[in-house]
C-alpha cells in the first residue's frame, strides 16, 4: 500500500503513549481504499505472534477525504507543541512525510484524560471519545 495514502493518524493516550488499537488512514483513490478494507478486514498476521487480535477495516464515520481530515485535526489539541509528533496526525505526499498545514486558530494544551489518567480525579477514569468532523 506504499504511496497510496496521504494521512494517517493513530490516536495515543498521551499519559501511557500505548495506542487505543484504531488508526485512520485516507487513502488517495477509492479503488486503493476498498483494496485496504479487502486485505485488512479479518488481517491476524501481525509481526509480533503474541497478538491474537482480529483487524476490522471499515469507512469512516467521522471523516472521509484528505481535506476534511485535515481540517479536523489542525486546530485540534493534539497538533498542540507540547505533543510529541509521533502522536500527532501525519500528511504524506506520494508516501513522503510533509508538514501539516498549520492551525488557523491558538491551540490549546491536551487535557490528560483516558483510562489510565486518574491523576487528581479521586481514581475515577474518563472515558475518550472521538469527536465528529
């Protein structure tokens, strides 16, 4: 599938930095998307043989194009400085990293939530959730 996407993003609890098991990828052309969701869906070969995890590859319901990705996630918390990169959305250009457009507004710093994030909450964990486009 080398060059036949132009985002990805892999959300990551930003205290544990372990990943939830999604990932959105958008791929540049149709075809290459029903292809992914065709070799993805039910996918068991991982590398690391430990995992007994079944992969379940479908369409987006929060976010379908590169555009409106971007849009999504520019003004987002997680473009914030204080995030690491590896955490944050990534634009490619025929399978080459390139910058994200910047924010059009102040981004702010990420609250530190999710179910590990018990810090200061009296042990009671939030919930994360995606956000619609």
């Amino acid at each position: 599938f080398a060059c036949t996407f132009d985002f990805v993003y892999v959300p990551v609890d930003l205290i544990t930095m372990s990943c939830s098991g999604t990932a959105f990828i958008n791929f540049r052309t149709h075809d290459d998307a029903v292809r992914a969701v065709q070799h993805f869906s039910g996918f068991t070969r991982w590398l690391h043989g430990e995992s007994t995890e079944i992969c379940r590859a479908s369409w987006s319901n929060f976010c379908q194009g590169l555009k409106a990705h971007v849009e999504r996630y520019r003004n987002s918390p997680v473009m914030h400085e204080k995030v690491a990169n590896i955490c944050k959305p990534m634009v490619f250009n025929l399978g080459v990293p390139v910058p994200f457009p910047a924010p059009t507004k102040r981004l702010r710093v990420p609250r530190q939530r999710g179910k590990t994030s018990q810090r200061g909450r009296g042990g009671k964990a939030e919930e994360v959730g995606e956000e619609e486009c």
